[in-house]
C-alpha cells in the first residue's frame, strides 16, 4: 500500500499544478521595446533580444494556469527622449513615461519597455508596460525564478485588468515573486483577454 501511494505521489509530481489544456489558449501579441539613452544612463536597459525570449518563456510559464500566452512578435531598441532631468519631487514613473517616445508603438500589440532603473518595479497605466531590469522584492515560497520576468507577469496582468492583492503568494502582490492566480482573477484575465483579440490583429 505505501508502494502505490508513493508511486501514485510520484505520478502526480510528474503532473502540471494546472492542465494548460483546461482553457482553450489564447495568444496575445507583444512588442518589445530595449530602451537605451545617451542623455540618462538610469534609463538604458542592459537587455538584450536573447534575455527577452528567456524572460518570456517563464512569463508564459506563469500565465499558463489561466490558459493566456504573451507571443513576441518583435524585439527592438528603443532611443529615450532627451527629457529635462527628474526633479526631485518628480514620480519615477511620471519622468520615465515622459522620456519614452510612442510613435514606434504598435496598434497591433502589447507594447513592453525596459528599462535600467527605476523606482517602481515597473508600472502600466495606459501603454506602454515599463518594466525595471532590477526589481526590488521579497521572495516567497513557490515564487518565481526570475524577479524581471515576474514583473512583467504582473504588469501584463494590469493590461488584463487585475488589481492589485495583498495575498503574498499571489501575482498581483507588490513587491514579492508569487506567482499564483485565483479562480476569479483567471476568469477576469481571460475576459479582458478577448477582449484585446477583437482590437488588435494577431500574428
């Protein structure tokens, strides 16, 4: 009997946490965008195409459990604007989106920056989802690997409308690497979702 617990036990370690297979999958196209300034060293991202495919790789890991994958249609360098430095009583984020110039963004596609440093992790309030190459966070049990790419996990979860929860373990936490999503918040994430394929066109 301890045999066939132990073999059914390990049966089921070799199983998803979640059937990807449980939701018909739906692909949103993505854009990146590598910002690099020769007016604010802060703002130049060290990221190259090669850290962007890996980082996405565990960003489709992490939004498998609500069937929703991001696919990169493109990577590309992104010059920042020559912005007046920040003041002091600037927000990160207000500076950073001010020197972030729109005109390269797609109307078919998420756009994503990165960028060197910042004070927030990353933020998305309106196009386009920045995300800090260096995020500041508390590990949990269960989290994710990678900080970067939990970040922008969690940014695009904004994009689908999620809100922020103070559940540690969660994705929509801030500043912890947990990755999980509730019944609830897949059902939302999927919504918005279909949301976006009917504006853009896929690949």
């Amino acid at each position: 009997m301890t045999r066939l617990l132990i073999s059914v036990f390990s049966l089921l370690g070799l199983l998803p946490l979640r059937s990807q297979e449980a939701f018909p999958l739906i692909i949103l196209p993505v854009r990146v965008h590598l910002v690099q300034s020769a007016y604010h060293p802060q703002l130049q991202t060290t990221l190259g195409e090669a850290d962007v495919r890996a980082l996405f790789v565990e960003v489709n890991t992490i939004w498998s459990q609500a069937g929703i994958r991001f696919q990169l249609e493109a990577v590309g360098v992104l010059s920042a604007l020559n912005v007046v430095p920040k003041k002091w009583f600037e927000k990160d984020r207000n500076w950073v989106k001010s020197a972030i110039p729109t005109n390269r963004f797609s109307a078919a596609a998420i756009d994503v920056c990165f960028v060197g440093e910042m004070g927030p992790n990353g933020f998305f309030y309106g196009e386009p989802v920045v995300v800090c190459e260096k995020p500041e966070f508390t590990k949990v049990q269960g989290g994710a690997d990678n900080p970067v790419a939990r970040v922008a996990a969690h940014e695009l979860g904004h994009v689908l409308f999620l809100q922020h929860r103070q559940d540690h373990t969660n994705l929509m936490a801030s500043g912890r690497n947990g990755i999980s999503l509730n019944k609830q918040e897949i059902n939302d994430a999927r919504q918005r979702a279909r949301q976006i394929m009917g504006q853009v066109s896929l690949p």
